[in-house]
C-alpha cells in the first residue's frame, strides 16, 4: 500500500513528459511549414506558397504539383526609356496630398508594365524582387525606407546579376530630402544603383 504513491506521482510525471513532447511536435509543424508558408495557413494570414516553398501546398497561383510556378521574364525588346514617363523634374509640381494614400503594390502595378518588367519576380531562395526587368532588379519603397531599399536593391542584384535599381515613392513633404539622402549614399560609396521616383501623381494621370 505504501508504493501507491510513488506508481501515482510516476504516472502523473509521464504524462506530462508526453503531453510536453506532443506540445514540441505540434509547434514544431507550426513554426516549420507555416514560417516557411509551404502549407496552408490555419488563419488565412498568408496564401500557401507565396514566398517559394511549395512542399504542402495545393494548386495555386504559386504553386503546380508541389513546384513553384515558374514565372519567366519577358525581355524587353525596345529601347524605350522609363524617364519618358517619371521624371524628377515633375516633382517640382507636387504638392503631397496625405488624402491620397496608395499601397506599394499598387505604384509597382502601375511601374512596372511600362518598363515592360515582370512584377514580384522569384528568385531561387525564395524572395522576390518587386520588379524584374531585362536590365534591372528593382525594389519599390517609401521615402523614409531609402536605406532599406538601398539594402534590397543591392542583395536582388546580387542574385541576377543585373543592375540594382530604386523607384523612391514620393508620398510625404520630407520624402524630397530623402530623395536627397539615397542619392548622396550613393554617389560618396559610388554604388551601381539607378534611381527612379514616382508619386501619387503619376498614379492619378
């Protein structure tokens, strides 16, 4: 009668043990395929496959048969220059408007077709460039992210082997000496990096 006890706190500290063990199983699945979005998401909080990884995925605009779906790059096959459209000289006019508010995405929407470019390009460890054209892997970001983007631009080159290059969103009145910032970093540490900027005016036109 004496050894009750001890059969009892042993069967409790096994049960425990399991229930920890199962508990590491579990989060490991989780924190596995779902940080690597190669399963379906249990909130919906992201679509299965869209940052490249595929392995639990069904069919979808990211993934065919367990594969990302291969998205090749069209080349550009004129001559046409994207200064014709944005230039900075027609910032001169803008006066910014924060009752405009516009996404990333939707000034790489409106970019990127123009230079004839392929829009959130994947590369071989899963990133993806914002806009990928025959000459340029180009990253998009706000005026305040000019250091990010410089960081960006730089790594995506350092992956295709194009150009790296930066279309600065001018969205807020200190964007201009933003404007100003990347393109002394870039000058003084004489980076291989084009410059481009568009506005909520150019979106409107």
């Amino acid at each position: 009668m004496k050894t009750k006890p001890f059969t009892f706190l042993r069967a409790l500290t096994f049960l425990f043990l399991f229930s920890g063990f199962y508990a590491v199983i579990a989060e490991a699945h989780r924190s596995g395929c779902h940080r690597w979005h190669s399963c379906p998401s249990d909130s919906g909080s992201y679509i299965c496959g869209d940052i490249g990884y595929c392995s639990g995925c069904p069919d979808n605009q990211f993934c065919e048969g367990g594969q990302p779906v291969s998205r090749s790059l069209e080349p550009n096959k004129s001559n046409e220059s994207f200064e014709s459209y944005i230039k900075e000289n027609s910032l001169n006019n803008f006066t910014p408007n924060k009752a405009i508010k516009y996404r990333e995405a939707d000034y790489v929407d409106y970019a990127c077709p123009k230079m004839k470019g392929v829009i959130e390009f994947s590369l071989d460890d899963g990133s993806r460039v914002d806009c990928e054209t025959d000459t340029h892997s180009i990253e998009f970001d706000f005026g305040k992210k000019w250091a990010e983007a410089i960081g960006q631009a730089l790594y995506y080159s350092s992956k295709t082997g194009k150009q790296a290059g930066i279309f600065l969103i001018i969205a807020e009145n200190n964007d201009r000496n933003n404007l100003r910032k990347i393109k002394r970093v870039i000058k003084e540490k004489n980076m291989n990096i084009k410059i481009w900027t568009i506005s909520p005016e150019d979106l409107k036109n």
